[in-house]
C-alpha cells in the first residue's frame, strides 16, 4: 500500500512518515500542492495525506484536482486541517475528501484511521453480481458501471468513482428507504469507518453531480430535512 504524505511542515510530515513506515507503508513525501499533484500522477499511491494549508496551491485545490483526474485509480484522501471549523468548509465545497483529521494529531490514532480507509477499499471489490433496474438507471453489479436512461431509445454510462458506485448501489437497491447519515456508513464501511459522520453529505454531492440533471432541484437522491437521505425513481 502506498502513501503521499502532503504536509508543508517538515516536522509534521517527517512524525507522519516515521509511524505509517513502521507499520509497514510505503510512503513518498512533499511540501507543496504541485508536488503533490505531480507524484500522484507518478506514484499513483492508494492513500493520500493531504494538509490544507500549503504554499501556493492548497489542499482543497489539490484535493478538487485530483479528483477530477483520477478515475482508474480513485486514492482515498485524508485531508488534515488544524481547525475543526474548516470541516464545514471542505464538506461544503464537497471537494471528494474521504476523511478529515484535525491536528494536532495523535500517530496512533492517524495510522487507525489510515487503516480503516485501506481497508475499505479491499472490501469494495466483493459482492458482485448480478443488474439492477429502475425505471431510469440500470446497475451492472459485475462490471461496476452505472447506466443513466435519458429516454427510450438513449442513455450513458456515468463515470462514478468506486465510493460513489457503491452508495448509488446501496441507494437504488432500497428506493424510497429513509437513511440517516450513520446508517449509510454502517452499509457502506462497516466498523472500518472511523472519522466524521457528515463526511457522508460530501459523498452525496459528489454524487449528485453526476447523477441529477439538476443538483439544485435533486429528483433521485433526494434530502429529508433532520434525517438524511432516500433514493426515488418515481
Ligand atoms: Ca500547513
């Protein structure tokens, strides 16, 4: 498993380097966003450790850059940040992070959490098979894709990231069942989650982009006010 380390205090990066390389990662390092956005082009590691607060670029820049890339090779992002007010930020920029730690950090608790998403990879290329239709999407569970019909006669495939099939998956399979953010991530990540739980709602934006015709107005994946989510294909 490799890791990118993205943290422009040497120091920092250097205590995050030393524990996860104990543990037996394989990790590169760098100190700037273009740094970054160029060693993950070379290194395609599986996990990044992404400080917000860097020289020129920041996190949330490289963050939106790296999602818009990668598609192949979808590498979970933890993104670190030393306020927690800045949370609310990310998840409304909905920038593809898949966790957020507030510094300072404990190692120990970092490598646990940098497990838990690991971990949720490997889990996410099980349970396959079969189709699943609705009246506007069909799911190919063995090919992992996702089909969006526009009318009778066309229709395209939409290009989700493994964490976006995997929650439309779930969404689909139960229309019209009302989740609250916990359970979501109870079905999609099981005890390996272990963060925030409105990390879910950036997901979901995500999400929404590519299958809403209007994110605005969401006709699929629809927002129930002081609970959570449901999924109508009415
Ligand atoms: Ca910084």
């Amino acid at each position: 498993m490799k890791i990118l380390i993205v943290e422009d205090e040497l120091e920092i990066a250097e205590i995050i380097q030393e524990c996860l390389e104990a543990e037996g990662f394989s990790c590169d390092v760098c100190h700037d966003g273009q740094s970054a956005i160029q060693l993950f082009a070379e290194q395609q590691p599986d996990l990044i450790i992404l400080d917000i607060r860097l020289p020129g670029m920041d996190g949330l820049e490289v963050c939106t850059q790296i999602r818009q890339k990668s598609v192949a090779n979808d590498p979970y992002i933890l993104m670190l940040t030393s306020r927690g007010e800045e949370i609310d930020r990310i998840i409304g920029l909905s920038t593809g992070a898949d966790d957020y730690y507030i510094k300072p950090f404990s190692p120990r608790e970092l490598v646990a959490r940098v497990r838990a998403l690991l971990r949720r990879r490997l889990r996410s290329s099980g349970d396959r098979s079969g189709t699943i239709r609705t009246k506007s999407f069909t799911i190919d569970l063995e090919q992992h894709c996702v089909t969006r019909h526009l009318d009778a006669d066309s229709a395209e495939e939409l290009d989700l990231s493994s964490s976006e099939f995997k929650l439309m998956t779930l969404l689909v399979k139960h229309p019209g069942r009302v989740w609250e953010r916990g359970q979501l991530i109870e079905k999609l990540w099981g005890d390996d989650f272990f963060g925030e739980e409105r990390v879910i709602d950036t997901h979901i934006a995500r999400l929404r982009k590519k299958v809403e015709p209007s994110t605005s107005k969401p006709k699929f994946i629809q927002t129930v006010v002081g609970v959570g989510y449901k999924f109508e294909d009415l």
